[in-house]
C-alpha cells in the first residue's frame, strides 16, 4: 500500500498546527488514523488505515468523508464530531467504503480547534479482528472450546461478508450480554436457529441450560402444557410435571416461529413474560422464573399482526432487539462463500476429497433464488459430495434436480438428466415457496419481455410491481378483490403495495 502522496506541508498549513514533524510519527501508528479539515474533507490518512480499508491513499486524499465511505453525515462518527463539536470515544461501527469493503471498527474521534476555532478532527480506528488477535496473543493457552448444553454453533460458525448480515451478527453481538428478549425475523433457513445458539453461547448464560421450542411443530393443547408443566388432576392422565419455562430458568429459551403459536396462549406466554413467573395447569402457585428470551418470526411482523398471528402487544414486548436475517437471494455475494465453508465441512464429514467447485456451477449458483436459503445450499452440497465419484470438483451434473429443472424452465439448456419423480413443481425458485406467490407473467400480449440488461431479481420485481397495478386498475383500487384476483391473500397484497410504493387512490375510479 503506498503511503499518503499528499505534501505534509500542505497538511499542517490547512489544520495550522505548526508541528509538521509529528506526522511520520502517525505514519508508524499501529491503529488507522485520519485527519480531516472542518468540512469533513480528508487531508491525512495513515498507511494502516489505508490496510483497513484496502484503498490507495491517492482515492482518498483531498475527498470528503462521505464520498469514500458509504456512510450519510447522520451515520458517520467523523461527521457527528464536526457538528456537535464534541469527543466520540470508543464508538464500533460497522462501515463499507464506496469500492465495497466491509470493516467491523471501533472509533475515536477529537475535535481539534485553535484560539476556539473548529479547525477539524481526528480519527483513531481499530478493527475488531486485531482486537481479538491482540486480546489473544497475550492471554494464556486454552485448549479448544466445546459448546455446552449440546449447542452447536457460536458466533464463530456464523460466516457472511454481505453489510446487512454483518450488521445482524453485529446486533445480536450486543443483544447478547444484555437480558433484553430478541426477535429474530427471516425466512425458513435463513439461520434463526443459528443465531439463537450464538447469542446464547455469547452470553453470561452460556452455562445454563438452552431450550429450543419450535412452535409450529407442536399441537396448542401440547404445547401450553410442555411451556407450563402440569398439577395432578387438571385434566384426565395429568401429573405433576415442570414446564420448559422453569426446567430453562436461569438459562435461556428460544420461541421459534413465535407467528405459528395460537393468539390465545401468546397472551398466556405475554403474562409470563411481564410478570416473571409461571403457574402449572391446575395449580394455584406461580413459580419465579429468570430467562433470556429469544423468539424468531417467519412473517415480517406487521403481516403477521395484520393476519392475526402475532399479538401486537407479544411483539413489542419480545422485540426489544428486532434482527432481521436477510434471505440468501439478497446477500449474493456470500454465496460462493458459504458453497466453499460447506464443501469443506461436508467432505471432511463424509471422508470424501472433494476440494472444488467449478466455475460453471458457482455460476448457476449465482443466478437461482435460493428459496430455502442458507439450508438449501447446504444442503445441495452436501448431496452433490455423495454424487462426486471420479473428480474432486463439484460439476453441474452432481446437482440435486430441482436447480436444474428450474435452469431449464428459465430457457437455459442444461447437460444434466432429467428431473426425478418428486422435483418440485414449475416456478420452485422464482418466487418462493408455499400457496401464497404471486403470478409469473409471461411475455405475450401486454407484456414485455424481461430486459436482458437487469438481473433475474430485478426482472422479478418489475414483473411483480408490474401484477400488483395491473390488478389494482382492474378493480378500481378494491384491494380485497384486486387481491383475490390473483390469489393472494390482502395482508400479502398489502405487504406487496408498501414495498413497491403503490398507493391505491390512484387507481380509484
């Protein structure tokens, strides 16, 4: 990395500090250091700081703070200090620079004035990782970490660069050592169970006891007693037996697919949650209770509320700390990523050396939807790994059937057998899965074709804002029936007008 072009003179006269020699001595710094003049122009920036951002000093130099990183005046920590003429100490952010590296940092930032006069700032940045690095060179040896209570993952097996993912992990990082209740939201797949192990694992709880509860699985009428233990005689066949919330108290307890639970026992699970305690069916006596609770949706939680699966009241208590998850189909490029971190968890695993995958496969990879998410990709690996016989490289024709029945139904040809009894059916891929999609239009009278110049999930969603109108100006802006027209539920048409900015009145008659 070069180091700054920019003449120090030029740097000491702009600041009018006057101690020009002190600059190669920020040079040395071990920490990311810049400076910038009152406007938030960049008039110094040290080689190691160049290093974090992977950026020629040149790019920087003579730019504004805002110009090289993806940050608005608001969401910058250099800014801030600026306006409000005031110390920034020890501030993490997580940051991407406009060439796209993402940086996990903690910073400092001094105002610097003369004779009372803002004359700029100075800003002292540290990378996470070098913390960790340094924290651990002088600690002393431990030997290899095994989960407790038969918890597979921490925060070390989580893996992704997208900014989005980074600022979830980054999130429950600090969700974890607080004993406020978090709600994870994303799709099926998408990881809840894996964050809710981490923040466990990451916290001062990670002694007790961890209890997934998967509340779409399990009958209302099971379910209220397996959560609240039962008293003899409460009903036919009862006996006394703990409930999950006191055999977990003192650890922690994860609610998945809180949305899938029945209204009337959320508000049974709201109570415990308020009060601290619980009561066995068909006992009088309540039970103190000390938990950490984790809950995770499968709905965005206004669809949710809206349909009626998720009380209000439930999701303003139990998200305190809101995660989103971000599905796999918006954090593109941590796919070749996590192909290449389960390719080699799986090989190990299934003692194959199967070391690669080709380019021509990454690329599919690329191009499908991921509708199961980070589940499916592993999965599709680890299905291919069996099928690798003769080569150590994962070829096309090693892939579960469904990517490449949905690469044909796109009108790509593909070398592959065809699809076996039980692929699933037309459009697996497009637009997800289940009885609520919307329609794929085709290109025929009243449409165009899809513009070869935007990606598939651009197309998409062009397409999609494309039958949400069309319905609309079909029925006047009647949403129940524009909505039904197209065999979607209103809470989901709803859902579809927010995100692509559609508003009604313009479509009444």
């Amino acid at each position: 990395m070069a180091m700054n072009t920019f003449p120090r003179h030029s740097i000491a006269r702009t600041l009018d500090i006057g101690y020009e020699e002190f600059l190669p001595f920020f040079d040395g710094f071990s920490e990311g250091l810049l400076i910038v003049d009152r406007t938030g122009t960049i008039i110094y920036y040290n080689p190691t700081m160049a290093a974090i951002d992977e950026l020629d000093p040149a790019e920087v130099l003579g730019k504004k703070v805002v110009d090289v990183y993806d940050l608005s005046e608001e969401g910058s920590v250099i800014m801030q200090c600026l306006k409000d003429r005031q110390p920034i100490v020890d501030r993490s952010l997580l940051y991407r620079t406009r060439r796209g590296k993402v940086a996990n940092t903690i910073h400092t930032v001094f105002p610097l004035f003369k004779r009372g006069r803002l004359e700029g700032a100075i800003c002292l940045v540290r990378e996470y990782n070098v913390l960790e690095e340094t924290i651990s060179s002088i600690s002393i040896p431990r030997p290899k970490r095994s989960l407790p209570n038969d918890t597979r993952f921490d925060f070390e097996a989580i893996v992704g660069s997208n900014i989005d993912f980074l600022r979830a992990v980054n999130t429950a990082k600090m969700a974890a050592i607080t004993p406020s209740p978090v709600m994870l939201y994303g799709e099926t797949g998408s990881g809840k169970e894996l964050f809710a192990q981490a923040i466990h694992n990451h916290s001062g709880r990670k002694s007790g006891r961890y209890t997934a509860v998967n509340c779409a699985a399990i009958p209302e009428n099971l379910l209220e007693g397996l959560l609240f233990g039962t008293t003899s005689g409460a009903f036919t066949g009862a006996r006394n037996k703990m409930g999950i919330f006191e055999r977990a108290s003192g650890g922690t307890i994860f609610l998945d697919e809180l949305n899938s639970m029945g209204i009337g026992l959320q508000a049974k699970i709201l109570r415990v949650i308020q009060e601290r305690k619980v009561r066995r069916l068909g006992s009088l006596r309540e039970s103190e209770i000390d938990l950490k609770i984790i809950s995770s949706v499968n709905q965005e939680p206004h669809v949710a509320i809206a349909a009626n699966n998720l009380r209000p009241d439930l999701f303003y208590r139990l998200g305190v700390v809101f995660i989103p998850i971000p599905p796999l189909r918006e954090r593109k490029e941590d796919i070749v990523l996590l192909a290449r971190h389960f390719l080699d968890k799986h090989s190990r695993a299934l003692n194959r050396k199967v070391s690669d995958i080709s380019s021509d496969v990454l690329a599919l990879f690329n191009d499908y939807d991921w509708p199961g998410n980070v589940r499916e990709l592993e999965h599709v690996i680890e299905g291919a790994i069996n099928l690798v016989v003769s080569s150590r490289t994962i070829e096309r024709r090693h892939l579960q059937s469904h990517l490449t029945t949905w690469r044909r139904l796109r009108g790509q040809p593909d070398a592959v057998q065809p699809p076996m009894a039980g692929s699933p059916p037309q459009g697996y891929g497009v637009h997800g899965q289940g009885p609520e999609r919307l329609p794929v239009p085709s290109p025929g009278a009243g449409q165009r074709s899809p513009d070869s110049g935007k990606g598939l999930l651009a197309t998409q969603a062009d397409q999609e804002k494309a039958v949400v109108a069309d319905a609309l100006a079909a029925h006047a802006g009647n949403i129940t029936r524009a909505a039904k027209s197209i065999g979607i539920s209103r809470q989901l048409f709803n859902y579809k007008m927010k995100k692509y900015r559609i508003d009604r009145h313009d479509y009444l008659s």
